[in-house]
C-alpha cells in the first residue's frame, strides 16, 4: 500500500485519538508475522529495528526487504530506527532508506540532547525522514532485560526508578520547539523491559503534557503496561506505543513447550517455528485492538 514515515500515520492517530503499535521485529519472520496481523486486522502498522540487529550487512537487508514488503503490503507500513545514539549511524539508516528514525539524548542534559536531537533532524528533514525523540526517560527498572535498547550510560545517573525521570511540562515546548522534532516519546511511569512490578503511570503529567505538546507523542515499556492504563494513556494523547518484550515472551515460551513437546531436536525449523509465531501473532493481534488502530487503514 504505502511505505511512509511517522507523519503519515501518527497524524491520523493524534486526531482521532488512537494508537498504533510499533513492534520492534529483530528478523524478517518477526516483521512477516506483524504486518501479517496488521492487514488482518486492517490497522497502520510501525516495524521496529534496533541497532544491535541492523549491524554491518544486515542493515541494507533489513530495511530493503521491509520496504518490499510495505510495497506488497495492504496496509500503511512505517520503517522506524528505534533508540539509536550514534549520530554517524543514524546518517547511515537515513542513507540507507529509512523514512524514520529516533535519537535517544535522554541520559544527556538537557541542552546537549536538544542540539543533537537538531542536528538529526536538519539532517534527517532534507529527505522527507521523520525524527522521534526522548524528553525525560525511559529506564530499564527491571528484571530479565539483558539485551535492553538503551544502555546506561556509567556517567549519567542511577534511572533505576522511573518516577525519579518524568519529562518535565517546563521543558516540552522549549524542546520541541528547538529540535522541530517530529514525534516525542514521554516519561511518565513506565519501564523498558518485564516489569517486577506492574507500573502506575502518572496520568496527570500526561495530560498536561498533552495539553503542552503539539506533536504525536510516543510511550516506550508498552510490555506489560496493564491494559486499562493504555487505554486511558491513549485517550490522553499517546499515539504510539513500542512493543518488544512481550512479543519475545510469546515466543519462547511457545518455543520452550515445542521442544519439550518432542524427541527428535532435528525439527523443521518452519515446525519448530509454528506455535511460537503463533503466540507472537496473538500478542499483536491483542495490542492492536486495544489501541485501537483495528480497521483504520
């Protein structure tokens, strides 16, 4: 159908108020299952990549044959660099045709996460690429997170709890207006990760900053998050909300029962792969009803 950036698809969302899922696929069997759903379920749809899966090679793979898929595909389809810090990097995605990405400054002062976040964008605007950046931040306060998206950085400060980082009102419209961001993803309770805890997000730093911002705004930890929070989190002005930990529980756990299920470890990968696609499927089957995006494209 068509292969956009972040505009196209979150702008629709921000005024009708509903969300679309963006789902972090680190393979091209992830990304197949999740746009698989998405044009079942007739719904937008954001196709993830992270650094650690993009490297080397695998970086022009990956964005080619989402693009071929978009292409194909019935639905509209967003190709987004999710968490990236690198500057040279984040060049590099532009470069290699993504149509949107995100700076992580987040652990930066402010300041410093502000010139940079510009700097991505003057780059990023000259192609049509849309830029999503951190105010606040998203820590990983969490258990069974080894492969975390954002690493701590040893200089900056302990973002063990997530309460201590909310974005700040003061500071919303000062940022975007610096950056000319695009999209900004808000601190407000949640963790990346599986939670040891269920989160209790603060809804009115929400609304406030909803009622500040004049731009999409983004929600990371959505694993885990209980669905009546993201429901009111939705309805107080989140557009989009990253999915990741929960897809790769469906999975493994799936996968785990498969192989205890059977003698013979020499399994067809596709038979291996069947009932944990599945259960992948069923996750994001579940997240795009509860945003709400079912039927919107």
């Amino acid at each position: 159908m068509s292969f956009v950036n972040l505009n196209g698809i979150l702008h629709d969302a921000r005024k009708n108020k509903y969300g679309v899922g963006a789902f972090d696929v680190s393979n091209i069997e992830m990304a197949i299952s999740v746009l698989e759903v998405a044009q079942e379920l007739k719904s937008p749809v954001i196709l993830m990549g992270l650094t650690g899966d993009l490297q080397g090679n695998r970086l022009k793979y990956w964005i080619d044959s989402i693009k071929d898929m978009a292409e194909k595909s019935t639905v509209p389809v967003c190709a987004h660099l999710d968490h990236a810090t690198d500057l040279a990097f984040i060049k590099e995605c532009i470069d290699c045709g993504f149509p949107s990405v995100m700076y992580d400054g987040s652990t930066l002062p402010i300041e410093d996460n502000i010139k940079n976040t510009k700097r991505v964008v003057d780059y990023a605007h000259r192609f049509g690429v849309s830029v999503e950046a951190e105010l606040g931040h998203v820590g990983n306060g969490i258990v069974g997170d080894s492969e975390a998206s954002v690493k701590k950085d040893k200089s900056s400060a302990d973002f063990d709890n997530p309460d201590d980082f909310l974005t700040n009102p003061a500071d919303m419209a000062h940022f975007i207006r610096e950056t000319g961001v695009d999209t900004l993803a808000v601190a407000v309770g949640t963790s990346h990760g599986v939670y040891v805890h269920p989160p209790k997000l603060h809804f009115e730093r929400l609304k406030e900053l909803n009622d500040i911002s004049p731009i999409p705004m983004v929600m990371h930890g959505g694993s885990g998050t209980p669905d009546d929070q993201i429901r009111k989190a939705v309805a107080l002005g989140i557009c989009k909300l990253n999915i990741y930990s929960e897809l790769l529980s469906a999975f493994y756990s799936a996968m785990k029962q498969e192989l205890n299920e059977t003698e013979n470890t020499a399994i067809w990968v596709s038979t291996a792969n069947k009932r944990p696609i599945e259960a992948m499927k069923e996750v994001v089957r579940k997240k795009i009803c509860l945003l709400g995006s079912n039927n919107r494209a």
